[in-house]
C-alpha cells in the first residue's frame, strides 16, 4: 500500500510550473519531463540569442523540443 502511494506521490511531483522565460536550464530540466540537462540549456541559449518566448510556435524553435515534448509539458510552462 505503501508503495503504491509513493508511486502515485512521485508521478504527481515530476513537473511543476516553470517560467520558461525567467528560469535556468537546472529548473527547466528538473520541472519539466523529457527535458534534459543540455537541451534545457539550449533553451536558455535560445532564449537569450532570440528574446523572450512568446508562445509554442516560439519554444518549438528551439532544436529538438517537438510537439510532443511540448504537449507532454504544456500545463506546466508559463509564458509570462
């Protein structure tokens, strides 16, 4: 039973909102899922080289964050 709860506890943990605009690559690749460490840094790469993010159209630019990833996410980033 216990396990059971830390599973559920776990999954429900795994991403938190991010402000994809304000947020470091180690809060990027911690909050969101499927996001690793060196593509959150190409986002923040991506954001600094361009400006802000306005939307999805904008985030898909980025190489190698598709739809999927950003479907998987959508809840979670903040555009602000």
């Amino acid at each position: 039973m216990f396990l059971l709860f830390a599973l559920l506890l776990f999954n429900t943990a795994q991403a938190g909102a991010v402000y994809i605009n304000k947020a470091d690559a180690q809060t990027i690749s911690s909050e969101l899922e499927g996001v690793s460490r060196p593509l959150a840094q190409r986002i923040v790469q991506h954001r600094r080289d361009n400006g802000p993010f306005r939307s999805e159209a904008d985030l898909s630019r980025v190489p190698y964050v598709g739809e999927s990833l950003i479907e998987r996410n959508r809840r979670y980033i903040i555009y602000d």
